[in-house]
C-alpha cells in the first residue's frame, strides 16, 4: 500500500513538472515572436524614412538636371541629404533613435512642402510677367527666384544636420577581467577575483560629425548605487554629471572600437557581488547603456 501512494504521489509530481515545463515553453516562445514581431516593425519604419530621404535626393537630382549651370548650395544640400542617411543606415534600430531621425525628416518635410508652395506661386507670378518682359530679363528673374528657393531648403536642412551631426555608440560589452602579471586580461564573472572593469562599445560612423579629438564620459554604478572610478562631476548648464572616466579618442568619421578599464580604489578590496549600471555620455546625452553581473 504503500508503494502504490509513493508511486502515484510521484506521478502527480511529474505530471505537475511537465506542465510547468510545457507552460514555461509556451511563454518564452511567445516573447520571442514578440520580440521579432517588434524587431520586423522598426526595420521597416527605419526602410520607409529611407526611402522617404531618398526621394528628397531624387528632387534635388531633378532641381539639378533642369539647370545648366548647378548651384554650389544645391550640391551641399544634397551632400548634406546623404550624410544624414548615412548616419540613419549605421544607426541603431530602436524606437529612440528611429523617432529622433524620423521627426527630423518630417520637420524638414514640412518646411519643404511650404517651400514648393510658396515655388509655385512665384511661376504663375513669372508667367504673368513674361508677357511685359523681354526673354532675358525673364531668365534672369526665374534664377533668382530658385536660387531664394534652394536658400530657404538649405537654411531648413542645416537645422536638420546639424542635431544629427553627434556622436553615437553601439555594441556595448562589460565584463570583470582578472590581470595576469604578463599584462594578459581574462574575463571573470566572480567579483572577488576581478582585478578590474572592462567597458567596451563602438562608437559609431556618423559622415555629419567634424573629425578630430572627442572625448565621452563612462559611469560605472556599483550593486551599491557608488560610482567607481575617478567618481569626478562635469557641469553642462545647471545639470551636473558624475563619471568614472573620461574616454579621450581621435574620431575620423569610421567606426571605432574602444575600451576603458575601471580598476579597485585599493588592490586589497574587492569588487561588490550583484549587478552593474554601465552608461555612456556624450556631454549630458545618454547614448549607450547596459548591465552586467558579477558573482
């Protein structure tokens, strides 16, 4: 008797573990179609504000192909046009930054739409005036009013290019490292035995961005909510920042890999156990973020 309760108590107990099993599978499954559902979505938000910049290009095109003589400014505008799809094709896809570039585009549509409007007019306004004007004075009229025309686009696409023209990273990595005396790194997820935090990430290409020395500030946040490192305060206006450290790098308009280290205050202390805040700044804007967890 006996045997036949410990047998059947087992089977309730399997039959209760298959379940949660077949349950829990169920429910990872569902968040990775979401997750992809989700992924499928903003890739083809990001392809259609492609799509929407490349027909803007395709105007300047035709704008250029209907004169003889191109204007410099037209050139640049069109330059300018392609640096920012550069810069939205290497660009993360997330809804943050999928809706910084997006807004930009419909704010640029927009003052685009009053212009040709207000083009259009100005032909009828010539049409009528090339009855009481000889044919040079009415060539000389019409270039005058599509060199204002093409001002007025590059005043509102500088505005546009020059909020994209920053620096951004991606592909964030954090990990603790244990430092062998040969100066070799290992990675260790065991706090005791870290000898230091390595961050590393990418900043990303961005054509818009003017070349030369940059520099972005890491903030490492221990389980403790302590910023290590340099643990320093930088002010941007009235808002204040703390860092670990600053990374200092030559940017030449490429992708470029970097990594920081952020050692112990003293070798004798260890690193706390549980889980790490890592974010990455360029001035007072948060452009990279992640996690990490030491045991």
């Amino acid at each position: 008797m006996a045997n036949n309760a410990a047998s059947t108590g087992l089977k309730v107990a399997l039959g209760i573990a298959i379940a949660l099993f077949i349950g829990l599978g169920v429910f990872s499954s569902s968040l990775y179609k979401e997750k992809k559902e989700n992924e499928k979505v903003l890739i083809s938000e990001k392809t259609k504000v492609l799509d929407e910049l490349n027909q803007m290009m395709a105007q300047y095109d035709v704008a250029m192909n209907d004169n003889t003589i191109v204007n410099q400014n037209l050139v640049e505008a069109k330059e300018r046009i392609q640096g920012l799809i550069d810069s939205l094709q290497v660009s993360e896809t997330n809804v943050k930054s999928l809706w910084r570039y997006k807004k930009k585009y419909l704010s640029l549509q927009k003052e685009m739409d009053y212009i040709l409007t207000e083009n259009d007019k100005l032909k009828v306004e010539n049409q009528m005036l090339a009855t009481t004007l000889d044919s040079t004075k009415i060539q000389l009229v019409e270039r005058s009013v599509f060199t204002d025309s093409l001002l007025v686009q590059n005043t509102a696409l500088a505005d546009v290019v020059e909020s994209a023209a920053v620096l951004s990273a991606n592909s964030m990595n954090v990990s603790g490292v244990i430092e062998r005396t040969s100066g070799k790194l290992i990675p260790t997820e065991r706090a005791r035995r870290s000898d230091k935090i390595r961050v590393c990430f990418t900043v990303a290409k961005n054509k818009l961005v003017q070349a030369g020395d940059k520099e972005l500030f890491v903030q490492v946040i221990d389980p403790k909510n302590n910023i290590l490192g340099a643990n320093e305060q930088v002010a941007f206006g009235e808002e204040t920042l703390n860092y670990s450290l600053v990374s200092k790098f030559n940017y030449e308009n490429q992708s470029l890999p970097i990594c920081e280290y952020i050692a112990k205050k003293d070798k004798k202390d260890d690193f706390e156990k549980g889980t790490y805040k890592v974010n990455v700044f360029n001035g007072n804007e948060l452009v990279t973020s992640s996690q990490f967890t030491m045991k």
